[in-house]
C-alpha cells in the first residue's frame, strides 16, 4: 500500500527528530514541542516502527509557516537565483573569468565549467582593443552609468554596455581597467 503524502511528512519529521536525538540536540526537539516522553519515545523506535508510519492514516504534527523566516529565505533564494542568471548571461556574452571572480568570487574550474556548458565559440586568447570609434562609444556607455549609478559597477552594468556598443565583455572589462588605471580618452576618441 503506498503512503499517504501525509505520512511521508511524518515520516521525514521523525527522521529529522532521530537525527536531532543522535546529534544530542535536544534543543531542535524541544522546538518541535517534543517532551521528556515523546523523547523516550523516540529512543525506544526501530527502524521498522519508522517505515510502518508510512502505512498509517494519523498525522500527528502541527505545521505552521513561520513568516519571520519564511519571507527572508525567499528573498535570500531569490537573490541567489538572480545572481546565477547574472552569471550565466555574462559567460554567455563571453565574460572574462578574472570578472567573474572579481564580481561574485567565482573559482576558475567552476568559470571552465560553466563556459563550456554555455558558450558554443568562446573566444580564445587575448580580446582585440576596440577602433577608435567603438572606444569612444564604451566611453559615453560606461560615463553615461557611472553618473546614472550610485554603486560601483556590477554584472548588469557590464551587460548593459555590451547591449549597447555591441563590443565583447572581454574587450569592455580589460578596456575600462586600462582606462581606471591608466587615464581614459575623452568623448571625441582621442586618448
């Protein structure tokens, strides 16, 4: 007979709760309003009392949402998963893996992992320095976010201004180093 999903979650609270009472972390059990009995109880169990609660109809548990939790772990997976996207979109535009480290502390074994499971042509050595009207137009991209953003420059920042001038995030990431440390050109091209 198979179980009801019912007793799937009793089944996965008592295992939960046998590990808690292996690790000595009686305090988990108290929180799950589990007494001095219901912790004797829980001792006593074999492996078969276990796996019998899946045939059983009683549900002995008492869920309840706790939302002081709940909503900051949402916005935490959230971000996480924005964080993934940003990522994966910057490989896909052939991102350099020295700004993936440098923006979300990325190893270089997990950058090659990534990029050969989402770049079909990944450029190959080092990128090509822009003409000196694409130079220009990077310039005004890069000078038009950094008034308009009161953070430092992020992922999208990065992936606004490849949507914008067309040149690779290569090319844009080693460029606007050069210019941080070297002096940039102004908005005629000339450097």
């Amino acid at each position: 007979m198979e179980g009801s999903k019912e007793a799937e979650l009793v089944m996965a609270v008592l295992m939960y709760a046998v590990r808690c009472l292996l690790e000595g972390d009686e305090a988990a059990l108290h929180d799950m309003n589990f007494g001095p009995k219901e912790i004797a109880a829980l001792r006593d169990m074999k492996l078969g009392d276990l796996c019998r609660v899946e045939s059983m109809r009683a549900h002995c548990l008492a869920i309840a949402l706790n939302r002081d939790v709940y909503w900051p772990m949402v916005a935490n997976l959230r971000e996480h998963r924005e964080s993934e996207e940003l990522q994966h979109a910057l490989i896909k535009a052939d991102a350099p893996q020295e700004m993936l480290q440098t923006l979300f502390g990325m190893r270089p074994r997990e950058f090659t992992r990534l990029r050969h499971s989402l770049v079909t042509n990944p450029g190959i050595g080092r990128p090509r320095d822009p003409d000196d009207a694409a130079a220009a137009q990077l310039w005004l991209a890069w000078k038009a976010i950094e008034r308009d953003s009161e953070r430092p420059l992020d992922g999208s920042h990065y992936l606004a201004m490849h949507a914008k001038t067309g040149i690779s995030l290569r090319t844009i990431w080693r460029q606007i180093h050069r210019w941080d440390a070297y002096g940039g050109l102004d908005v005629s091209g000339a450097r």
